[in-house]
C-alpha cells in the first residue's frame, strides 16, 4: 500500500487548510494512512512528519505494521497519550491550530483534549479529508476487494443447499458464515441478512429464529472481510411455486438494478444512477416500496462515501467502488434486493460480483 502518498496528500491538505496538523482518531483512517489494524491507536499528522500513539498491548504489532510514523507507546489511552505528547512538545512543533475528526470524537473525549491541550491551541473540525481520499481505490485495494468479493459470494452456494422450508433462518446464516471462517475470512462484513417469507419485506432483517416458509422470497445479504477490505452482496431466491405477481416484482427489481448498473460511469453524479433505478420502477408502479438508497462506497468499511442516493451530487470517477443494491419492499407479502459491487472503470463500470441473478425458485 503506498502509506507515503497517502500521509503526502493528506500533508499537502492540511497545508492547505490552513491547520498545522491532524489528529486521526478513526481506526479505519489510521490503518489507511498507516496501516496499523489494532483496536486503540490515534495518529498525529502534522505538515511534515507524523506521530503514531497505541499503548503497550500493541507495541510489537505497530513495530510490524505502522509504515511512515514515529511509533509512540505509551499507558495511557492513545488519545490522552497523544493529548499530553502535543503538550511537552509544543514548543517544537508550534501548532495553533489542530484539526480533529468531529465524526469520531465523541464530547467528552473533544472536551478533554481542549482541556489538557489550553487555551493556545485551537481545536477545528476538519473536512473529510482521508475519507475522501479513500472513496478512489488504488489497484491493490481493488484487486483486495476483487478477492473479498469472489470470496463471499462462493457463501450463496452454500445458502442454496440450506434454504429449505422449516429451515431457521438463523441456521442458513449460520452455516454461511461456518463456511467463510473456513474459506479464511477475518469474518462477516455485517450481521448476515436472511430474511424469508413475509420478513423479506424487512430491507435490514436480520437472520432471525423463524422457520423459512413452504411459499415466499428470501433475501439473502451477506459480506465477508479479507485482508481488511468488505464485500457486499445481495441475491433473493423464491421457495415453492412462484406467482406471476412474485415474478413480475421480481423482473422489475432486476430491470431497475441492472438500469442504475449501466448508469455507472465516470463523470455523472451518484444521484443520476439512484435516479435510473427508480425510473425503472416507477415505470412498474413500484417505486413507493423502494425506502431505501441505492447504493454506497464499499472499502476498508462496509459503508463509505460516496452515499449513491436521491440528491446526492457526488461525480462518479474511475476507481471508486459502489454497491448498486434497488429494491421492493411489500409489507404482509415480502420484498426483493439484487446487489452488486461495481468499480468505476475509465469508460462504465466492471461488475465484481460474479453470481447470476435470474430468477431462481427452490
């Protein structure tokens, strides 16, 4: 990973921005700009040199890891070692004013630091800056991405042998997520999503004790993480003998997921491919029963910028990596969700996730 040009553009903006330095205290940021993956760290960015802080539990793992920082460890907590660190070096770095990251920095911990840092150093919510940064992956995060997409997605074969009626749906995630310890994963991306029968009208419901049912949709949503970067993947399958209605619905769905696919190009807005997915439905009378955005950034987080939604004026360029995931929600009958991981090509777009999405009845 090039930690050294990431630490650079990051400098350059601070610069730019008028702040003397950054506090990081965003783990996913720190491993980004570090490549530090434990659980209690904060980094000090300054415009010309930067200051990674942990405590003794990971010392020998931030001498392994943190590339382009001068590793600090300390007793304390790494925001209060870091807070106290600023305080007897002030003189030699001068700051006035430092950036902090409002997102991620609860009051209590942005009181403390005003309090122990004084009245001399002035405390500024920084822009998203490394979130940014992070929304255009470069070749080796698509090509982490690449692997943790074809990963995961092996999981719905073996969704497929166990959706059976009677079946909880908590067994189905169960015996997915079995299956992606054994392929190697860090783990689940987020809490596997079965939702069967009437549930599958629940955009977010999550794998539960009821049974699958002798007639219904089953959404299927699920990711894993490999090397620290998630996938995301949707597919619903139908159990028993669909109707036409269950078949129409479902067409549209693809119909809307595949418009707001191949409306993925570089130089238009996120809000234009939310756009070309309601449309579709719109045109179906469906558009009602889809609540939920279309689509977002997918990285070293399950959920990053860009957010891929109604008024949203973020301009697509080649490297970002969106989901593309429309749906149809109808309470007391149930719903569908396709989704896709895309990453913005020069020209359109390349669609990572390699799972068929015909209409599949078990």
């Amino acid at each position: 990973m090039d930690y050294r040009g990431r630490l650079n553009r990051l400098q350059s903006a601070l610069a730019e921005g008028r702040l003397d330095a950054l506090l990081v205290t965003s783990l996913p940021n720190i491993r980004y700009l570090c490549g530090f993956t434990g659980s209690a760290a904060a980094l000090l960015v300054t415009q010309s040199a930067c200051y990674f802080f942990s405590d003794g539990r990971y010392a020998q793992q931030a001498r392994e890891e943190v590339q382009g920082a001068k590793i600090k460890i300390a007793r304390k907590a790494a925001l209060t070692a870091a807070a106290g660190w600023l305080v007897v070096s002030d003189k030699k770095l001068r700051l006035k004013r430092l950036g902090i990251e409002g997102d991620h920095l609860s009051l209590a911990e942005s009181s403390r630091l005003r309090k122990t840092l004084g009245p001399g150093v002035r405390l500024r919510q920084a822009p998203p800056w490394v979130e940014r940064q992070r929304m255009v992956k470069d070749a080796e995060e698509i090509g982490r991405l690449r692997q943790a997409v074809l990963l995961g997605a092996r999981l719905f074969d073996t969704a497929l042998k166990t959706i059976r009626p009677g079946v909880s749906e908590v067994q189905v995630a169960a015996e997915m997520e079995y299956a992606a310890r054994q392929a190697g994963t860090e783990g689940m991306a987020f809490e596997t999503i079965i939702a069967a029968g009437e549930r599958s009208a629940l955009p977010h419901g999550r794998a539960s004790k009821a049974p699958v049912p002798a007639r219904g949709f089953v959404v299927c949503d699920f990711g894993v993480i490999l090397a620290g970067y998630c996938s995301d993947m949707t597919r619903t399958v139908y159990v028993g003998r669909s109707s036409a209605r269950d078949r129409e619905v479902y067409a549209a769905v693809r119909a809307a997921q595949q418009a707001a696919v191949e409306a993925v190009t570089p130089g238009k807005s996120v809000g234009e491919v939310d756009r070309a997915a309601r449309n579709v439905l719109k045109k179906k009378g469906l558009a009602p029963y889809f609540t939920h955005s279309t689509g977002h950034g997918v990285g070293l987080e399950i959920h990053e910028a860009p957010r891929v939604a109604a008024g949203q004026s973020e301009i697509l360029q080649p490297g970002m990596v969106i989901t593309v995931e429309p749906g149809v929600y109808i309470a007391g009958r149930g719903g569908v969700r396709i989704e896709d991981m895309v990453v913005v090509t020069e020209r359109g777009c390349e669609v990572l996730t390699p799972t068929a999405k015909e209409f599949l009845a078990i």
